[in-house]
C-alpha cells in the first residue's frame, strides 16, 4: 500500500485562548494583561500542524463543535493543509478550549474546558484516513476510542505512537494494558511516567515496555528526554533554547518531529534528537504549535552544537 499521509494525529481539537502577565495575581488580585491572541490547539491538533509546518503531510481525526471556536481550528487546519477527512464535527456540543496564562518569566498556568473534544467515539475513527498514514499518533483521548484508532493503524501495518497526557496517566498500567499492547512508540513526561507506573523515569520507562511498546520516550524538558528501548538506554541531550516564552505544546512538537523524521526513514534515536531541537526553538515563540517552517530549521541547525 502506497501511503500519502507521514503522520496522522487523534486526539484533541481545542482552542487555546493565550494571556500574557507580568505575574500572577494573588487572591483579590488583578494582573493587566499584557498580550493576548488564540488560535487553534490542543495535541492532535499541535502534532498534525507541527509535522506540516515542517514539511511533511498530516491528517487528524478529531471533533469540534458548529461554532465559532469550531470554525477558528478548521480554519487553521485547513491554511496548513491538515487532511480533514478525520474531523468530525457536532452540531450539538461545543468546541473545547483552553485558557493559557502564561508570565515574563516563561511560568504557565492552564485552565481547560475539553468540550466535544473527548466525545469522539470509536465508531468515528476513519479508518480509511488511518490506513493513509505511515504513523499513527494519539494523544491525551478517551481510552475506547484510543484502542479504536491504534487497531485500525495496526491494521494497516503503520507505527502506533501515544502520549497519554496527565489524565489519561492517572489510570495505571492495569487499565492502559489494552492499549500498550498496539502500542509501538510512547511518548510521557516525568509527571505522567510517576502517575502511570509510581516509579521514576527510568525505572517507569521499564516497566512500561514490559507492556508491549518497544520504544518508551520520556520526556524531561530542559533536562533533555530519557529514552529505554529495544536500542538500549539513551539520554537525548537537550538543546539550548535561544529564550523560553511559551512551553505549552513542546512535547507535542518533539512527537511531531521524531514522528515525521521516522516517517522519512530516519533513524529513531537520531530522530529524537532532531525532535529535541524542534522542541527547544518552539518554546521560544509563542502558540502552541509554532515550530519554524522546514527551511528555517535547516538554517538554524549549524548554530547548535550536535
């Protein structure tokens, strides 16, 4: 099967509302709002834009409510030239959102409504957009449509990625087992990894592979990330971020790249740390899936050290 898609993201539509302070008030305070704009996010959305934006293709499956919320993310995944065959969209619920207040300083601080967005039920996973895709990711869903949209990409003989976001962590390893198991790639950070397992990254990272992913990423920010695997153990040094001005939507930027890089034949480790250089030049902007375009990063990539 000749497939057109690299990635293929499932999971959240949401838009995030981002407002930037000096500081955060203390109660019965105010603080004046320095700067605001919104636009599109949440991780499937951040994920399929990232790899587009880098130059690769991308498709999401996904649900946003008939509204203007709605609107803003169709919109600015269409500008981005995200396959839409997968977004559904309710005309009876709305359109999640997230309000990100984020300081001078780099601090954050988010309040999140999901909305329709955790509505998607596996019945509306399209299984011709996933049999499209060379990789699968899926991020931060409901557990039944997760299981869905990883058999159907099983299916369909492409790589299963998952990142199951701080909520979904919570569960355990008893009640994530059915999903690890179509599981190739897991993306978590160090939060997530003592949720799900109680145990610390490395230790965690083994006992989540034991559950059948071959590959178990975990994220540790500035620290770099943490990789255990069928390669062995390797720390994926982190790169120097020229400022930091917003981290939300970092991991789903080093998803998009490593997933992108495999996609075209990389090799997964230098892939991740590919991946770490995309992460640390997105928090340095503003939104949460602004990524440089693919020839800004080629530009960029002699001014770090390897």
């Amino acid at each position: 099967m000749n497939k057109q898609l690299d990635v293929v993201a499932v999971g959240h539509a949401l838009v995030d509302i981002r407002i930037i302070v000096d500081k955060f008030p203390g109660p019965d305070e105010e603080a004046e709002i320095k700067e605001e704009n919104r636009g599109a996010g949440g991780s499937a959305v951040n994920v399929a834009i990232d790899v587009a934006r880098l130059g690769g293709s991308s498709g999401i499956v996904a649900k946003i409510g008939f509204d203007q919320f709605g609107r803003i993310v169709y919109e600015e995944l269409w500008r981005n030239k995200v396959d839409l065959r997968g977004l559904r969209i309710s005309a009876q619920g709305k359109t999640g959102f997230s309000i990100v207040v984020i300081t001078r300083s780099g601090d954050i601080t988010i309040y999140g409504h999901k909305g329709v967005a955790d509505d998607l039920e596996p019945g509306e996973v399209d299984a011709d957009l996933i049999s499209d895709a060379k990789t699968v990711h899926i991020a931060s869903l409901r557990l039944d449509t997760s299981i869905k949209a990883a058999q159907l990409a099983k299916q369909s003989n492409a790589i299963v990625s998952w990142d199951p976001g701080r909520r979904l962590a919570q569960l355990g390893l008893v009640k994530l087992s059915p999903l690890l198991r179509y599981v190739d790639i897991v993306f978590l950070n160090q939060v997530e990894a003592k949720a799900m397992t109680g145990k610390e990254p490395l230790e965690a990272a083994k006992t989540i592979a034991k559950h059948g992913p071959g590959h178990v990423v975990v994220k540790m920010g500035e620290k770099g990330a943490l990789y255990y695997g069928t390669r062995g153990q390797k720390h994926i040094e982190p790169y120097p971020a020229p400022r930091v001005v917003d981290t939300t939507g970092a991991g789903d930027a080093f998803a998009a790249a490593t997933l992108l890089k495999v996609a075209q034949g990389t090799d997964l480790l230098e892939a991740l740390q590919y991946a770490s250089l995309v992460a640390a030049l997105k928090v340095s902007r503003l939104g949460s899936h602004s990524v440089p375009r693919e020839k800004e990063i080629k530009d960029i990539v002699g001014k770090y050290p390897s």
